[in-house]
C-alpha cells in the first residue's frame, strides 16, 4: 500500500528534528524512532496498492523432482520468510508435501548449532532403524527427503565454524 501526505517546509523540519531527537534517545531508541513515523504516517491519503507475485517458469516442479529422483540435492538460500520460503519450497518440489523429516535449526552459538544438528541426526537414525525392524518400507527412500532449515544466523554460525 501507498499513502501520501502533503508538508510544508516548516513541518519537514519538525519531522527531521524529531527524529534526530530519537535517534540521540539513550534508551528505548527504536520505539522512540518508530513513535516518531507513526505520528507523522497519520492523516495520510490512500494512493493505492500493489503486490508482487513471482510464479514459477513452466515445469520447475516436475524438473526438480526428476532431479531428486535421480537422487540429486538441493539447497535453497533465501531471505524470505520462514513460512513463505516453506512454501516456496514445497510448491517447487524441493521439499515434498508429505515430508514430516523436517528439522529446523536456529540458534547463534556454535555449540547449540552443535548440538541441535546432532539431536536431528539421531532422530533421523532412530527412524531408520525402527523401519529397518519392521520391515516397512525402504529407509533409504525416506531418508533421501530430509529438510534441514537453518534460521537467522545459524548458517553464518555453520559457515565460520568450518573454517
């Protein structure tokens, strides 16, 4: 969406004061700076509004998946959302819809990150040998559809720890 308001010299320079007066603010700072648009964003006229939607070019889904079906792997690097790059890689086939081996990661210190991988790992490991036991199904066909999700800062954790 998009608004406009029309200022005079004289209320631009209220604006610019105030919000060099929350920026200099000793506490608080980012409530004080976000007070300061909220106040001035009021009594603004709608304009209108505008979305964007990427598609996926023709037969993504159905290439990718004969990739992953001749066992090729798949990284995806995103600045989505967590919830929109799910989607994103659901809809492309680089995650499938009925993958319940999905395994988030989000933690800063390389020790969590540690330790979160490795309890993903014995989940995973744990599966395999229960279905190995029964003899339902073929664990390698399951396991090759693993998605591991690193949020935040996780991945720049992972990177400079192999270093």
């Amino acid at each position: 969406m998009f608004a406009s308001k029309r200022l005079t010299e004289e209320d631009v320079k209220v604006f610019e004061e105030k919000v060099v007066a929350a920026n200099q603010s000793m506490g608080d700072r980012s409530e004080r700076i976000a007070e300061v648009y909220d106040e001035e964003e009021q009594s603004m006229v709608l304009q209108g509004a505008s979305a964007i939607e990427d598609l996926l070019q023709k037969k993504v889904p159905e290439t990718i998946q004969l990739l992953r079906d001749a066992g090729c792997k798949f990284w995806m690097l995103t600045g989505d959302k967590f919830s929109t790059a799910l989607q994103i890689a659901t809809s492309c086939n680089l995650k499938s819809a009925n993958n319940d081996s999905l395994f988030v990661i989000e933690s800063v210190g390389t020790m969590e990150v540690g330790d979160q991988i490795l309890s993903h790992l014995e989940t995973l490991n744990a599966r395999e040998k229960s279905r190995r036991n029964s003899n339902d199904g073929d664990a390698d066909e399951e396991l090759s559809d693993v998605s591991i999700i690193l949020r935040g800062a996780t991945l720049e954790t992972c990177l400079h720890a192999h270093k």
